[in-house]
C-alpha cells in the first residue's frame, strides 16, 4: 500500500499517523494472515514499549478506517490481514493450523445460491472454511 494513501485514509477519517500504527500496519502488511500477539512480536523488534492492548486499539482503528480487516478462524485470537488483498476465502487446516486462501470467485455458484434460496448475503472477507491440508491428507494417506 502506497504510503500517502493509507495516511490520507487516516486524516481522512480524523486519526493521526502515529509510530504505533505505522508499525502495527507494516507487520499486518508483513506477515500477511496474523494474531495480534503474532502482530505484537513483530512490533516489538523495533518498538519493544508496544504492549498487547495497543495492538488491538491500533487494529481497531486500522478496522474502521478500512485498511485491515479479521477473520475468526479458529479458537482464540482473530486473525488480521490487509484489505488490499483481493477478497478471499479462508482455508483453514485443522491439523497443521495453516491457512491457505481462494479468491471468494470460486465460491460464487455456492454463495449466490444462499442469496437466492435463503435471501442471505454473505461477509466472504470473514469466511472460513476448515478441514485438511493437501500435505495433511497426503501424511494422512501415507501413514
């Protein structure tokens, strides 16, 4: 994201560019799908004052503004990413835990059918869908 137009969107929206949230935005940007404590890590190598409740305001305000959004993939912590992403679906292993995404355009047979039969507009950017990896299968296979 270029760095004028994330600071526009913030003094757009009445917020201040600060240290905190340049950083935080950096390591949401950095890390791609991530916790705020996997956030707050990263934030530390450079701002080691930076606690937990800051991460989460600063992801509060990223929210609002609209340059991060989060998913619940999972017990615990959601998990944030940039919204300069293109809108996607969580693939999320319940194995290895990890995440893999496809753009929400594969789904939109499925998704429109909720629309149609069950007047039901989905939030795609929030959806998860959890079962096994291909490795976790082919380990599972395999064993």
């Amino acid at each position: 994201m270029s760095g004028a137009r994330w600071d526009e969107q913030l003094h757009a929206r009445g917020y201040r560019v600060t240290p905190q949230r340049t950083l935080v935005l950096a390591a949401v940007n950095d890390l791609g799908h991530a916790t705020p404590e996997e956030i707050l890590a990263r934030v530390q190598v450079e701002a080691p004052k930076v606690n937990l409740s800051t991460v989460y305001r600063t992801l509060e305000v990223l929210e609002d503004v609209g340059l991060v959004t989060h998913a619940h993939l999972g017990h615990g912590s959601p998990t944030y990413h940039s919204v300069d992403e293109d809108l996607h679906i969580h693939l999320v292993c319940r194995k290895c835990d990890g995440i893999d995404s496809i753009p929400a355009s594969s789904a939109r047979e499925f998704l429109g059918a909720l629309e149609q039969e069950r007047g039901f507009a989905t939030d795609v950017g929030h959806m998860a869908i959890h079962g096994l990896c291909r490795s976790c299968r082919e380990g599972a296979d395999g064993a």
